[in-house]
C-alpha cells in the first residue's frame, strides 16, 4: 500500500512511493499508462520503485506499464523543495 498525503507546498494530494534506494518519492495521485521508450522525455515512477524513460498517454492496449510522475515536476511551487 502507498502512503498518501498533501503537498506542503502546494496542498495538492500525493503518493509517497519506497524507490529501490529506500527513501520516499512524492509523485502525483493519477495513475498513468505508458510506453517504455529509451529515448522518451517524460519519466514514470513505477509502483515498485524504478525512473522509466517513457511515452504517456497511451491507451491499456499499448501500454508497457503503469505508473506515476514526480511530484517535484509538477508542483507550482517546485522552487520551495529544492535544497538551497
């Protein structure tokens, strides 16, 4: 199960998901469907913990997998998370 709060920022809701690392990414709450591809821009983070280079917006029926974005790429308010 994810652990699910708000953004202290920017009071959106958010996911907290365990990377292979062990620390905690915040990613968005919507769950997107994407294509594995090597040389996309956009990046996924998988439930399971990895960063896929990937294509989103695709339909179930051509999706690779399942994931989500970063938090820290969406937020408006991304400048206060960074560490000065």
């Amino acid at each position: 199960m994810y652990n699910e709060g708000q953004c202290r920022s920017c009071g959106k809701r958010i996911r907290f998901i365990r990377m292979k690392s062990g620390k905690s990414m915040p990613v968005d709450d919507a769950i997107l469907n994407y294509k594995v591809d090597p040389k996309g821009k956009e990046r996924i983070v998988t439930p399971g913990g990895d960063v896929v280079a990937c294509v989103t917006g695709v339909s179930a029926d051509e999706a690779t997998g399942f994931g989500y974005i970063s938090h820290f790429a969406t937020c408006p308010n991304a400048n206060r998370h960074r560490k000065g």
